[in-house]
C-alpha cells in the first residue's frame, strides 16, 4: 500500500484545485483527500490550466455572456508545497496566479496572485488488515488574498477574503483502487457567505500511471444573486457542481507529469467552466 500512497500523494498535490482556482469562480474549494507525503518528505509542484466559458449562472438560470462581457477565459499558474513532519501529520501550502480576461466590450482582464491558502493535516485513525485500510483525516487552516486585486467585479482573481477552512475527509484503500470523501466548511471574511465543500474521489493505479475521478460540490450559505439591488460579486451566493478527471505518469522516481479536465454541470452565479491542466512535481 506504500506504492499507491506515494503516486497519488504526489497526483493529489499535483492537481489539488489546478484548473478549479479560478478567476471566474473564487469560491472554488480547496478540496483534498487523505493522503499524506509521509515522514520528512515533501513534494514541490509547478501546474498551469486554462479554462473558459461564454455562458454563465444568474442565480441558477443559465444564461449567454452579455456583449460586454463576452467570451472568458481563464490562465492559472500554481505553485504547490507539502512536506510531512511525520507520517500522521503534513503541511500543505498553494499560491497561485490568475490571468483572465474576457473579449467582451467591457474589457475585463485581472491579473494577479490570487490567494495563499495553507492547511495542516492529521490523520486521526487508520485501521484495517492486509490490503484494506480505512482512515480519518482532518485539516485546518487558512487563506488570504496574496496580492490587492479588485475583488467586485464580473471578472476577477479572487474574492478578497481572508477565510478560515476546516476539512474532515475519510478514505478507504483496496488493492489498486482508493475512495476518498471530503467534508468542509469555509468560515469566509467580509460579506463573503461561508461555504460547504464537499468532494470525492474514486481512483486506481496500473504500472507506474495512476487516473483518478472525482465530483465536487460547493454549497453557499445565504448571499444574493446576480442582479439582485445592492448586490456585490464576492458577496454572491456562488455554487456549482463539478465532474472531471486525473491522471499522473511517474517518469523517474522523484519526478512525474500529470493531466486533468473537468467541467461544470451545474452552478449559481458562477461561469459554465470547462477546463483543463498540466502538472510537473519533483519528490524531495
């Protein structure tokens, strides 16, 4: 069971919200599953995604991009650190960077670093025999905005709070197949509502490749929505539900290259997101 907690730690840091921190929908989670790099060992990953959309939810009415706005597109780059002070407990920390923009006449574009997000991880119990095992995870931290972007606006890095995230994640291991499942809860600064994360993952390894899918929700509690009198943007009552896919190749023994797609299935006062991403992630 080493084996398979070593590749999907490193495709679980890989791809931790690559193509999902998104310019068009800064309510996005940071969704995690259980686990861990293990004992002073870490793991440093560059990923870039790029994402779009032209329709989008008003409240949950699905909609066409107005002329002003037109046609958006998203480019996020991010850096990605963990490193685990002992096989039970990890720190994890993520920056990334948004360049969005959209063709519309409006001209919004943003560019800059979106939010530092650092969590730490402890893993509570882990029982089994053989190749089963069962394990409880929690995780707790913080995000704050890394950068003075605008945060009321159509487009935009981010929502400009500083958040306070919890996360409660049970994983169960067989063979060559794992299902991990995320249940969180954002405490969100400003007129930003707090948020219900909940996310999970179903995957396997084969050799020295590892796919995974997965299904997220984001749930808000309270907001407006868009159009509503004296609405604000980070103060929208931002929702979606997500499905999409992984996978990671190991190249070398610290080295390997990993690709996701997802897309949205429904949402509130989000944008109808398609995308996808590429990942490089060194073991130190």
């Amino acid at each position: 069971m080493k084996s398979i907690e070593r590749r999907a730690t490193w495709l679980s840091w890989i791809l931790l919200g690559v193509g999902a921190l998104s310019a068009a929908n800064p309510a996005q989670a940071f969704d995690l599953n259980g686990f861990f790099p293990g004992k002073h060992t870490g793991h440093a990953a560059l990923s870039y995604s790029l994402e779009g959309y032209d329709h989008f939810f008003r409240g949950t009415t699905r909609v066409s991009n107005p002329g002003g706005l037109g046609e958006v597109e998203i480019a996020t780059y991010s850096v990605y650190l963990d490193y685990g002070f002992t096989d039970r407990l990890a720190v994890v920390v993520n920056l990334p960077g948004v360049d969005a923009d959209s063709d519309g006449t409006a001209g919004f574009a943003e560019s800059d670093p979106q939010d530092l997000t650092t969590l730490l991880k402890y893993r509570v119990a882990s029982y089994g025999s053989g190749s089963r095992r069962h394990s409880l995870v929690v995780a707790g931290g913080f995000r704050t905005p890394a950068s003075d972007y605008v945060a009321d606006a159509p487009v935009s890095a981010g929502d400009g709070s500083t958040d306070f995230l919890a996360r409660f994640i049970y994983q169960f291991e067989t063979g060559r197949f794992y299902l991990s499942q995320q249940v969180g809860f954002d405490l969100r600064g400003e007129d930003v509502p707090d948020g219900l994360p909940l996310y999970t993952e179903l995957g396997f390894k084969r050799g020295r490749v590892l796919a995974s899918g997965f299904l997220a929700y984001y749930l808000a509690d309270g907001g407006s929505d868009i159009g509503d009198p004296g609405f604000t943007f980070p103060g929208n009552q931002e929702e979606y539900t997500r499905v999409g896919a992984k996978v990671y190749a190991e190249l070398g023994e610290r080295f390997g290259v990993s690709g996701l797609v997802f897309t949205t299935l429904d949402g509130r006062n989000t944008g109808d997101i398609t995308g996808g991403a590429l990942g490089v992630v060194a073991r130190f």
